[in-house]
C-alpha cells in the first residue's frame, strides 16, 4: 500500500514538474476504499458535483387514429430500455472491454486512470482515456445535453479541467446510483454506430433482434463498437465493417481471458461472420405510409407555440422527446384515396393527383393522399413537397381552385335572403359595367371593364341558383357576385376557413368567384366540411393527444365555432347535390347517398378540381402540373393511361372523389341532408311576379329581370 501511494505521488510530482495541472483526482482502491486525494494545487476542488441528467433523447412515436405507428421523429434513434431487458452476455461484454473492474472501484478506475496518466504526462497532453464507464456516461450526458458547438466541444475537450469536473461528476452519480443503475444508463445512451444510440436501437438495427436476445458474438461486436463508432460504422462500407469485426474478435478475447468465456466459445464465435443486417430504421416521412399527413402533423408540432417558445425547443421535444403522437387519419379511408389516385393518376404522368378527406363536425383530416411518393430524390415519381397542404405543412404554392370557389358566392346570395329558383340573365360574356362594380374588403373599386369572362361550361340565358351551379356558368356567377357584393363573397370563404395556399393575403379581384386563387386539398376540403357539417366550421385537425415519455397524455378536441346559418348551409347542400344528378358530375354519378360538391376547372385547363361532401365526410381532389400551371396545361395529356384533349373537373378529379367516398364510406352508415327550408328557400322571390313559377322562361308573362 505504502509503495502505491508513493507512485502515486512521484506521479502527481512529474505532473507538477512538466507544467501540466493535474487539477485534483480522486483515487479510490480497488473494492472501493480510497486511498485519499492528490492534489497538484492548492485549493482543488474534489466535492462531487450533482450531474444534471436530462431523459437522452429518444424516439417520437406518431401513431394513426387506431394506435398502429406510422411514423417516428428523432434526432437520435434510441428506444430506452430496462436493466432486465438487456441480456446479460451484453453487460459482461461491455464490462470485460470497457470497465472490468466496473463492478470493484468507486467513481474512477486507479489503475486505468494511473496508466492513462503516466502516458499522458509523457505525451504532455491528454493522449490516452482510462475513463471508468461511470466517467463515460457523465461525458455522454454532457454531450447529449450540449446546447451548442461550445458547450459539445467542452463536453469532449481534451484537458485536464474538464477531467476534474468529469471526475466530480462521476463521484456524485456512483453515490446516487447503484452499479447496475449506472451501467443501465450508460448502455442506453451510448452511440453504437449506424444511427443507433443506445443498446436497444443498436441490437435492431445491427441484427434486426431485441437487446434482451442478443448473441455472444452479436455482444462483442456492440460491445467493440462503441470506442470508436464511426470508424467502425457497418453501414459505411467493407473497411469500417472489416474493423468493426476486428474489434469483435478483440472483445471475445477480452472476456476469454478474464475468464467469462471459455477459449472454445471465443473461438466459435471469432469463427462467425459478422452478421449485420443493416435493418433500416424506421423514421421520418419518407419512410412514413403515410408521408403528407406525416409532414402535416410535423408542422403542426413545430409551428405550435403550445410545444414550446421558440421553434428550436419545439424541433428539440419532437425530436427527442419520447413523444407518443395519436392522430386523426384513418387507415381505410386513407387507403380508400390511395386505390381511387392510383386508378385514375399515374406517378409517371407529369400532373399530380391530391386528395384530402376531412370530417364534417371536428375537422379531423382523415387522409391525405397524392399520386406521386413523397421523397427528395431526382425520381420523377417523386415530389419533394406536400401536395396535399399549404406552405405552413410543408407545401407549395397550391394551384387555382377554380370553380369550387362559385360555392361561396352562392352560399352569400343564400344568407342574404336569395330562393333556389332567383335567377339572373347570363350572357355569353360578361364585362363590369364600371370600375365600382366591385369593390374589395378594404372598400377600393377594383371592377375591370376591359376583361371580358367568358363560359368554359353551360349555355349563356336565363340561369337561377340551381342551373347556374349545375351548369357552372361563368357569367351568372359574375353577375351574382356582382350583385351579392365581392367582400360579402370574400368574407363567406374566409369564414369557412379558406386561406391561399401560399400563407399570402387572398387575391380579391372580380373574378374571385373563379378560383383565381391557388389552394391546397386540405383547406378546400375543410371549407366544404363545414357545410355539410350545417354551417359549423372546425379548423384542420390532425392530433387528438400526446403522450409524454413519463405517461402524462394531452387532449386535443376539435376548434369549431358556428358560421353560417344552419339553414343557409341546408340550402347550399340542396343545391350542390343537384351537381350529380343534373349537373358537370350528372356523367360521372353519385355515391349511392346524399352527397353534394362543386366541380372546378380553371381557365384555359391550367388546374382541375372537384370538391365534395357528405354529412359524415368531405374530400377535395385538385389536379395539376407541378412544374408550374400555367405553363404547363392540363391540354393533350395523359392520365393513368388514358388521353385527355383537356381535363376538367368531372374528368379527373371527380371521379378520384366518386371512388374514394365509395370505398371510405362503405362501413359508415348514411347521414341524410337536412331538407331545405322550402318555406324560405325555395320558389323565387321578389323578381318574380304573383303568378310566376316557371322562372327557366324569362320571356313568359310576369317576369322582371333585374
């Protein structure tokens, strides 16, 4: 005893005489008595130090509206696990290579720590570790909490001070933990290579086998793995996995000769090969099933001041946090999209297909679907955005949502007191008869007599509510604006929830009845879903609770408030179902339940649409090219093998919408439409005449055009 301690001081001394500050270490002997402290300045501090221990990061969970995972979140892919659910040869494997007197000294390993000194003193640097696996795990825990590249660089820096706190540290956790509690920690936040952290994610992704079944041979190779992770990374090639085997071989032979193996079993396992499986970890959207709904639900957490103050520590608890994520989307529905997507829009073709369904009455989104894979590759038949949604989830520009948009107008002559069978005289075109023929919300005249709109769809003539909207005819709509008021139109679609795509301020022109505005399947749809939801608008919901690592859940209801007249929307849903039945959908048929919508087709083909709804679900398909609409036109194409001189709303998009309301509402029982108020809907009002009931005639006895 007397002569260690002498070493031990010739030791500290050299360490004096080089100039180097061995700032205090802790020596205590073998079985956990101390042989006291050396110091090579006054005034060291060697009380242990309490080591703030944030839960390591570990993997989100997003989970569908039944509880099957669909995707995960992490900044590291770590699964935290017992001490029991390890097996056991892993513990004595790391043990054996890293620590093997883990189990006999106190928070540092005297002779470890001596050699490492002796070497470093030589060297006049820290050159060499001697790190007990109770040192290593405060380094790991000082990295993972790391803030910045400062405090990550500190956490490894190669000197002495940061030594002494390490060791400081490490004193306080020996005395908190037991040995088997330490060893547990350390295992679970350990970086193994490939992406894994922590012994669980490491077994999967290395041998596709959990922590608790691992081999002696599966063992050594974590074991070996963690000195040097990325020079022995298995997933980057034949050198690295040719090391990582080299190092295995190195472990076995570590644990043979301390006696915890046979030499035979060493052999037999150095015999084997290495045996990684490289199984692919699952995370992010693009491995998602489901990827729009994925990005959706990802923006949803990072703009949400509610996850935190700032967008870093809203990125830093989605990404780290345990989190186990419920959400609204429905795997039946969701493949219902899929199917009708796929029959009618290839990934090849270069328009893309979107669709969103929506729930009328909570805004739960229940699918989002698209044409082509989500993925950030040069493929073709990939996008690299969310089709289905704005800017704020993750998506583009949107396209033009053309005549969907007449659904608003017509819901604004309906509040303002206009019967089904009003009508109006639309002509071939329609020009403003001056510049205050349109006045926008901030009250400026933006009318523009030298426009002249002309109809894609339906006959010019005598056209009430009903046959305009069947027909979609342009010019009624424009004089039905005109007479309803452009803001009245404007503030009927932004209190259904209508936003631009692109987060920008709505365009407010004339022709905004038209669609001139580009949108995403998400708000349409949801717009829509609240009419058949009778006039009660719930904003887009994607999450319905949280469940946090230690087992605390959040729930989220729908934020709905009512808009619109019960009535009114009564109204709205009679009109639009005469869409299937009489009107641009009359060739493409129904859902064999009451269902009403609004096809869109914009001007000159540049995008198509076709919005539509039920009283148990609402959906919107836009289709067009992602290179850029304008340029290029849904005119001479091809679509899920089949050419389109140009593509309209009933020829595309409608018929995704048919066959996916089909498939999605196969198991739900039908809700009816609340009849209309007839009384106060129905028949024609002042511009009639007593007498007059045939309002499709205008030149018949009795009539006054307005």
């Amino acid at each position: 005893m007397a002569r260690r301690g002498t070493q031990i001081v010739r030791l500290a001394a050299v360490g004096v005489a080089a100039g180097v500050l061995v700032a205090g270490i802790a020596l205590p002997a073998v079985g956990g008595a101390g042989f006291g402290f050396v110091a090579a300045a006054d005034g060291v501090n060697l009380e242990p130090a309490d080591l703030v221990e944030p839960p390591p990061a570990e993997v989100t969970v997003v989970q569908d509206a039944r509880g099957k995972e669909i995707a995960r979140f992490y900044e590291e892919y770590r699964e935290v696990v017992g001490f029991d659910e390890i097996a056991g040869v892993m513990k004595t494997a790391i043990v054996s290579i890293e620590d093997y007197r883990f189990y006999e000294h106190g928070a540092i390993d005297v002779e470890g720590t001596l050699r490492a000194l002796a070497a470093n003193l030589r060297a006049g640097r820290v050159s060499q570790g001697g790190s007990s696996i109770t040192q290593q795990y405060v380094k790991q825990v000082l990295l993972n909490s790391a803030g910045s590249d400062e405090e990550r660089n500190a956490a490894v820096e190669a000197s002495y001070a940061r030594k002494l706190s390490e060791l400081r540290y490490a004193m306080a956790v020996e005395e908190k933990y037991t040995k088997d509690q330490i060893l547990e920690k350390y295992l679970n936040i350990a970086y193994f290579g490939a992406g894994a952290y922590g012994v669980e994610a490491a077994a999967k992704r290395f041998f596709g086998v959990r922590a608790s079944d691992l081999t002696l041979a599966q063992a050594a190779t974590l074991a070996g793995a963690v000195q040097d992770p990325n020079a022995t990374d298995p997933n980057l090639g034949r050198a690295q996995r040719e090391r990582l085997r080299a190092r295995r071989d190195v472990v076995l032979g570590r644990m043979a000769e301390l006696g915890k193996i046979t030499p035979a079993e060493a052999a037999e396992a150095e015999a084997t090969g290495l045996g990684y499986r490289g199984t692919k970890l699952p995370g992010g959207c693009e491995s998602s099933k489901y990827p729009y709904f994925c990005l959706y639900v990802r923006h949803e957490i990072l703009s949400d001041p509610g996850f935190g103050p700032t967008a870093r520590d809203r990125l830093a608890r989605l990404n780290r946090g345990g989190l186990t994520i419920r959400t609204t989307i429905d795997p039946a529905m969701q493949a219902a999209a899929d199917r009708a997507i796929k029959t009618w829009v290839r990934p090849s073709d270069r328009a893309v297909a979107a669709e969103a369904l929506v729930q009328p009455g909570t805004g739960a989104i229940r699918a989002m679907a698209a044409s082509r894979r989500y993925g950030r590759s040069a493929d073709r038949n990939e996008i690299s955005y969310n089709v289905v949604a704005d800017a704020a989830h993750g998506g583009g520009a949107g396209f033009q949502a053309g005549s969907t948009f007449k659904t608003f107008t017509l819901l604004a002559a309906l509040k303002q007191g206009m019967k089904v069978d009003d009508g109006l005289k639309a002509g071939a075109g329609y020009r403003a008869p001056d510049h205050a023929a349109f006045r926008n919300c901030a009250g400026e005249n933006v009318g523009d007599p030298a426009h002249t709109v002309t109809n894609d769809e339906g006959s010019p003539g005598w056209k009430t509510l009903r046959t305009g909207t069947w027909d979609s005819v342009n010019t009624f709509f424009m004089e039905l604006e005109q007479r309803v008021g452009l803001c009245a139109t404007v503030t009927m679609a932004e209190s259904l929830g209508i936003r631009r795509a692109d987060g920008k301020k709505l365009q407010e022109y004339e022709t905004f009845t038209l669609g001139i505005n580009e949108m995403d399947p998400v708000t349409v749809a949801n717009a829509y879903a609240a009419i058949g939801a009778r006039g009660r608008h719930c904003a887009p919901m994607a999450i319905t609770r949280i469940t946090d690592r230690d087992g605390s859940t959040t729930r989220y209801r729908p934020k709905c408030r009512q808009v619109l007249d019960p009535a009114v929307a009564d109204a709205a849903s009679s009109v639009l179902s005469g869409v299937f039945t009489k009107g641009t959908m009359s060739g493409v048929g129904g859902i064999g339940r009451d269902a009403a919508g609004k096809t869109g087709t914009t001007d000159d083909y540049a995008a198509a649409w076709f919005a539509g709804f039920t009283p148990d679900l609402a959906g919107a398909v836009s289709v067009g090219d992602p290179r850029g609409s304008q340029r290029h036109k849904l005119v001479g194409v091809t679509l899920g093998g089949r050419y389109h001189g140009a593509v309209q709303g009933a020829s595309v998009p409608g018929p995704i919408w048919r066959d996916t309301m089909a498939a999605a509402l196969k198991r739900v029982a039908p809700t009816p439409f609340t009849a209309m108020d007839t009384a106060r809907f129905g028949g024609c009002d002042e511009l009639c005449r007593p007498g007059r009931r045939d309002a499709e005639n205008p030149e018949s006895p009795g009539t006054r055009l307005p």
